[in-house]
C-alpha cells in the first residue's frame, strides 16, 4: 500500500501534467482591472488556481485597485489570454475594451478552438510552444492569420477609450438586501437594491464570454451598432458628387485640406467651396469612388478638429440645390397655432404725448433740485383771527405770550364740546399726463385666456 500512495503521487501518475503548468511574473490586465491606485499592491501565488477555460493550474495574482473597490484576481492563464488578446480578470479585448463576440464579428474572425476532450489539450500545448518561440509582441491563434490590419470603423465606433473603474465596485449585500447586515459601514459590500432581476445582464458566464457566444453584453453593442445611421447612395448612378457640411465661412478649411483627404477614395474631377453658405462639393470622376468616400466619412470626418457633415449630392437639374442641401442640416419648423402675437410696446406717457416734453434727464434734475418740485406744493390757509368762531363760553384763550403752564402729572382733560379745526382742502391736483402700467392689460404675457 505504502508504493502504491506513493506511485499516486508522483508526477506521471498525477492527473495534471506539471510539465505545463504556467508560471509568470506579471498579469496581463486591461487598465480598467488594474485600477486607478499608483502605489499598487500585487499578490502572488504560483499554482494557485485553475484556469478558466483549459483548468491547467497557473500563477494567479491579487489586487485591490483602489480605495473602497473590490479584491480582484486573475481568472484565466496567460496562454488562453495571449490566444483571443484578452484580458486575465475580465476577459475583455485588450485595444478596444469590447467583448470577444463583438470584436470577431467585426473583424470577420472564426473561432475555431477546440473547447473539450483531448483536441483542446493538445491545441493549448501547441499553442505555448508558438508563443514561447515569438517575442511576445505577436498575436497568436485565429487574430494572427488576419490580413487587413486597417482600423475598423465599427470597433472605433463601440470601443471604450477610457477606464471605467465603477467596474471594480464590491458586490451588493444580500445580507442588506433582506435586511439582517449587522456590519453598517464596516461591511466590504454595497448596500444598494439591486437592479432588475430579468435583466439578461445580471446572467453572464465566463466560458461564454471567452469563446465569443450568448454574451449578452456583445448582444447589447451589437444591437447599439446595427441602429446607427447608414447613408445610403441614391438610385441615380450620374450622381458622383457628395456634399460637405459645417465647412465654416472663416476659410480655415481650405481646397488642399479637403483634397488631401478625399483623394485616397479615388480621382477627383472637381472642388468647390461656397464659403458664404459654409459647405462644399467633391466630384469624382466614377461612382464607385463616390460610394467609398461616402462609406469611409459619413458621420466621422473630421478636418482641423472640425466635424464635416456628410451627404450625397442633387443633381443639377434640381432647382435650389445647394439651398436645400443647406436646409436639410437646419429645418425650419411651422409655427404652432393658436398662440399670441407680439406684444405691443407700452407707452406710458399716454397715447398723444405733447412735443415739448422734457427729458427723463432734465425731468429728474428739475424734481431733485433744492426749492422745486414737479407739482406745487399745496398750502394750507386758516382763517383770520377775526372770523375765528368765538370760544364756548367757559373756556379761556391764553394770551399769546403768556408763561408756559405748570407741568400737571394726571391726564390731561378735553372739553367735549369744542369744535375741531380743519385746514381747508385744496382740490386734488389733476395729473399731466395719464399713467399707464403694464398690469392693467388682461392681456399683457398671457394672464388672460387667449383660446376660445
């Protein structure tokens, strides 16, 4: 028994072949994994995991990418990684962010790995062999044998150029979530409610997400890229003109700029540049250039860090072209029915001011100066002492000039019967011009029903 515990545990008879176990010093990650955390500290085990995808054992690294972000850590060896350019954690492509489904669907890749049995074996192993005699700067698997490496304008379009770093976010409680997290802001995980259950977002897996099928977050871009605006070439094929907007009218795009771009997609018959209505035209001399360029610029030209509008041309029959042209980027709209007109000037002077007004200025000046005022100012006259009404009988008049009275400390008492004395009134002052405010229109900004 003891040779045969021991024959179990050599490395011939082990079920993993130790000869391929993966050892590395560095993660391959994508710049969102890896966090916005300078002083960044990695944790290293070698054979601490098993792949993903081939379930080799590998060295698996650990991080924290910043303050108040989850644990993360390598999820798949460096040889699948190199195999489909993906990153280690979140197997995303490593250039454009973008899952694997939407990249090959765009670069026209097929993905022929084998994914169980021996053949996959097999394949992985060959593959190292490959990558160990490369300098690691080559691509390796089925993006190797590509032949066009132009930009794709569809990746372009969906790719992630920044990092986004609420990806690294702590899962939600679900001790919070049924109300029994005891923790409070101790707890490591987000207390949020969660988002819709039915979402197919909330279901991913990983081995779907590598071999590039049923993901639906590629689902999701895909469906984003097939509802883009496509220009279409119109039916008559003598059109080989196409028009170019927002070219300004301050001449800093000139006919070279346009020429030097344009003249990639084929031979150029004709420019021309209407700098007061601010676009222009290129003619080619064949159809299919025509169609190229507009493929290649609809919706991404940009000359001086200026963004051209472009569209197909009329042809000169058409009366108005460029007219037209200029007012399908600016439609003009119908007014709507039933609202009011201008409102009308108010006159607050009345409606037949006198010609010899005075300035506001002068008014002002003549009103603030000492001793004068717009309006007199009224006068109170009394009468005479000799038509004063004689006093009641009882009652004595103190001589004009007659010593103060002593200061009495109780209330003073008042006849009844003495009859109060009233200034005469002077006639109210007409005024010179009638005053008019702005709140005594009903109609004035609409604070009076206008419908029917």
């Amino acid at each position: 028994l003891e040779g045969l515990n021991k024959m179990s545990m050599s490395k011939s008879s082990n079920t993993y072949n130790r000869m391929n176990w993966e050892d590395a010093e560095f993660p391959i990650l994508c710049e969102t994994c890896l966090g916005n955390n300078p002083y960044l500290r990695m944790m290293k085990e070698r054979y601490g995991g098993e792949c993903k995808i081939c379930n080799r054992p590998f060295t698996i690294f650990r991080w924290c990418p910043g303050r108040n972000m989850r644990y993360k850590r390598t999820e798949v060896c460096q040889t699948c990684s190199k195999l489909k350019n993906v990153c280690q954690t979140c197997l995303l492509d490593l250039e454009y962010g973008l899952p694997v489904q939407v990249r090959d669907y765009a670069l026209g890749v097929k993905d022929d790995i084998p994914k169980t049995g021996a053949n996959k074996d097999f394949f992985i192993q060959a593959a190292q062999r490959e990558i160990d005699k490369s300098d690691g700067t080559t691509l390796a698997g089925p993006l190797a044998e590509l032949v066009d490496q132009r930009p794709n304008e569809l990746l372009n379009k969906l790719a992630r150029t920044n990092p986004y770093y609420d990806r690294n976010r702590p899962h939600i409680c679900s001790f919070w979530v049924k109300g029994e997290c005891r923790r409070g802001e101790e707890c490591p995980y987000r207390h949020e409610k969660p988002t819709d259950p039915d979402d197919p977002l909330s279901v991913q897996n990983i081995r779907d997400r590598y071999y590039g099928s049923k993901d639906p977050v590629a689902d999701k871009l895909l469906n984003k890229a097939k509802a883009f605006p496509v220009l279409k070439p119109p039916e008559d094929k003598t059109i080989t003109t196409i028009y170019l907007g927002n070219i300004g009218d301050d001449n800093v795009i000139t006919e070279d700029d346009i020429k030097n771009y344009f003249y990639q997609f084929g031979e150029i018959r004709s420019i021309v540049i209407l700098s007061e209505k601010g676009c222009g035209f290129v003619q080619f001399t064949t159809r299919e250039a025509a169609e190229l360029a507009s493929e290649k610029t609809f919706g991404k030209l940009m000359i001086k860090g200026r963004r051209i509008t472009v569209r197909w041309g009329r042809p000169q029959s058409q009366q108005n072209v460029i007219g037209q042209l200029v007012e399908s980027e600016h439609p003009t709209y119908q007014d709507v029915p039933g609202l009011p007109g201008n409102i009308p000037n108010v006159d607050f002077l009345g409606p037949n001011p006198p010609e010899d007004l005075p300035s506001k200025k002068a008014r002002t000046d003549a009103g603030t100066a000492p001793g004068s005022s717009r309006y007199p100012t009224p006068s109170f006259h009394f009468p005479p002492p000799s038509v004063m009404p004689a006093p009641p009988p009882g009652l004595q008049i103190p001589p004009r000039f007659a010593p103060p009275p002593p200061l009495i400390h109780h209330r003073p008492v008042f006849p009844l019967n003495v009859p109060r004395l009233h200034p005469p009134r002077e006639p109210k002052i007409p005024d010179r011009f009638p005053i008019y405010y702005p709140s005594q229109d009903p109609y004035h900004l609409a604070s009076k029903d206008l419908g029917d």
